[in-house]
C-alpha cells in the first residue's frame, strides 16, 4: 500500500489491507457505500510480473479517484485473485468475486484460454469482464455480452498495419507475413494479407511449426523468392531468430513488425537488421495523450514504470468506475453492466473508448514505432485520432 493511500484511509477514519480482501466500512464513517474492483489474473509464477503490472495498473486507477474526488460518500477498493495460470482457480475466483456484492466488475485474466475458460461463468453470474492485455480475435467472438476488450483485436491489427505502411507509400511487390502455427500471431499475419490483397497487393501467409522451427531453410525460401516484405507477426521471443536468419541468407528488404515486437529485446538484440522497421502496437505514446500529465506523473512516483498492461489496466478501471452507477432497487453490478453496454464514451489514461455489440472499440487503432538504435521512435497512429497531440 502507498503512503498516499495510507493516509487517506486513515484520514478517513477507515483502513484495509488490499491483498485478498475489500476494504472495510467503518461504522460511522464518513463512507455511505463502497464499490469493489476485482482483479483476476496470474500472481504466482513465471507469469506473475504481468500479472502485477495489471494489478499496480488497477491499483493506481483507484487511487487517483479516492484522492481527488470531492466527495467521500463513494470509496473504491481492489480485491485482487491470483488465478494461478491456471483455468479451474480462474473460474473458482469469477464465483468468490461474483459473492461479494460490493465487486461491480472484473480486470483480467492474463491469457486467452484461461480467459476463454472462465468467460461463461462471468457471464452467468452477470459479472461485466474488462480486458486489458489480450488482443486474440477469439476473446469476443463467441457471443458474451458481459465482455471488453481494450486493445485493438490481432485481425484488425493486421489489417491497419497494411494500409499505414500503403499510406506511408512504402513500396512492396511481393510481401510475406510469417507466423507460428498454433501459436500468437496467425490472426494478425491474416488480418494483413487479406488488407494488402484487398488493396490490390501481393502477399502470402507462411506459416512455420511452432515446434522446431527451420528458420534457416525458411529465410534461404524467403531470400531467394523475390520479397521484399517481411511482416512478422509473432514475438520477438519467437520469431527473432528468423530475423537474424535472414540477415544470413542476404534478404536485403524492409521489414515490419506486430506488439510482440514492441519490447527491449528488439532494441537490444535485433536493432541492427530491423534499422528503420515499423512496429505496431495498441499502446499510444502517453505522453501525447491528452491530459496525461498528472496521472503519468502520479504513477510513476508511486508504481514505477508505466507498462502496456499497467496502462491499459488503469484504463480498464478508469471504465469501470465511470461506468459504475447507483440505481436505488438495482445493483452497482448489473448498473455497471448496463451503462457499458450503452455505447457511451469513456476517456481513459490510453485514449477515449466506445464499445461494439460484441466488446470490442468502435474505432480501433494502432500505434506505429520506428526501430532507431537503442529506441522506438514515435511515427504515428494508423489513423488520425484526436486523442493525440
């Protein structure tokens, strides 16, 4: 906990531990309600540092209100989960969240399928799910109202990535997107042939086992066929090694790169072939927001860092609460679920959002990074958004 948010409690005459549990009205205290946050994600194990991005990203969101709100009839907590990686603590944690009357909604999970896994039980149980880190296309497809998602969905992505490097009048003849088969990135390697395709270009979809991958023999198929293209639509994790492969085979094109590559090991170890590469991302230069700066400022003193996934965490709560209504004979939960599914517009620490039937935003965008040595370079948004300056 914060000095800051100590003290506040405790100027309010009310104090909590936020691990595990909502913060506790005390009896003639100046509090004439509370209402929960939960947060559902990985706090154990490899996965557990995003897992507290999330979390610190909620965190800071509901600080921010409690602090300059200017009123203290409504007060705002977080209770936190840790669904452990894995799929049946995940569900157990959407039940014990759905028995506490004060959780009007839920951020998270960390992964698609135990996202996936869980999403029926958010639904039955009437719980609204916000979203922050996962942009597989499967997320909102399969008919739950309860559900959004804040980052662009990977086949958009795709999508808009082609038609910002037509627009940017980078010249392509023959373009591949190369993707892991089973793995991220098929969706996004998709979404780009089919734009690139509809736009009267040429590309091709190539798809490499995720299992024993022969980069080797496939940046030798790439070099010798004449593209000049590359768009790699996976991790840098996973696909890096293709990249120093075709720098080995002599590929002399250009190259262009999804989120999974919107990360310091593309700085630190494939900053040399990837000189002047466009990389896309859903997370916009916040610094260009539109008033950022205290809330930067704020979270940075206080959490470190700002992230992706602490941001579009901070984002998810930022919905939430503005979302989040008293309806005298209806509860905070199925209020906040109505008045997201209004198609109202919320602003956030990421942008202003609106949502579709299915959860995903109305206007989706991406986020164009240049690779400049040992830095990304902001080159601008897929399309012209007012949220940035």
């Amino acid at each position: 906990m914060t000095t800051r948010r100590r003290d506040f409690l405790i100027g309010a005459g009310a104090a909590a531990a936020m691990s595990g549990r909502a913060l506790a009205q005390v009896p003639g205290s100046a509090f004439a309600q509370q209402l929960t946050i939960g947060v559902n994600v990985t706090l154990t194990g490899d996965r557990a540092v995003f897992g507290e991005q999330i979390v610190r990203g909620v965190q800071a969101a509901v600080d921010e209100r409690n602090r300059t709100s200017p009123s203290l009839t409504l007060v705002y907590a977080v209770r936190q989960f840790d669904d452990q990686n894995g799929d049946a603590l995940a569900v157990s944690n959407a039940q014990v969240a759905a028995s506490d009357p004060n959780i009007v909604a839920m951020v998270g999970n960390l992964t698609p399928e135990i996202t996936l896994a869980a999403l029926p039980f958010y639904a039955n149980l009437g719980m609204p799910l916000i979203v922050p880190g996962i942009t597989a296309d499967s997320l909102t497809a399969r008919g739950y109202r309860n559900i959004y998602r804040l980052p662009t969905k990977d086949s958009v992505q795709g999508q808009l990535f082609a038609r910002s490097i037509r627009n940017r009048k980078i010249v392509s003849a023959n373009a591949v997107a190369v993707a892991l088969d089973g793995a991220y990135g098929y969706d996004l390697a998709s979404g780009f042939t089919r734009a690139r395709k509809a736009d009267g270009g040429h590309a091709d979809l190539l798809l490499a086992p995720a299992d024993g991958p022969d980069f080797a023999g496939l940046a030798r198929r790439i070099a010798g066929s004449g593209v000049d293209y590359v768009f790699l639509a996976g991790t840098s994790a996973a696909l890096g090694s293709l990249v120093t492969a075709l720098a080995q085979a002599g590929y002399t094109g250009a190259f262009g790169a999804g989120d999974g590559f919107y990360n310091q090991t593309t700085l630190t170890t494939y900053a040399s072939p990837l000189r002047n590469a466009l990389v896309a991302t859903p997370m916009p230069p916040l610094e260009r927001v539109a008033g950022n700066t205290v809330a930067l400022a704020d979270f940075g003193s206080h959490f470190g860092p700002v992230t992706s996934l602490s941001a579009f965490a901070y984002a998810a709560t930022q919905i939430i609460i503005a979302a989040a209504q008293i309806t005298p004979g209806v509860s905070p939960r199925l209020s906040t679920l109505q008045s997201l599914s209004r198609h109202a517009t919320f602003q956030t620490l990421v942008g202003p959002f609106s949502f579709d039937f299915a959860g995903d935003p109305i206007d989706p965008n991406i986020y164009l990074y240049r690779v400049d040595g040992d830095h990304f370079t902001y080159d601008g948004a897929a399309h012209a958004t007012a949220a940035i300056f």
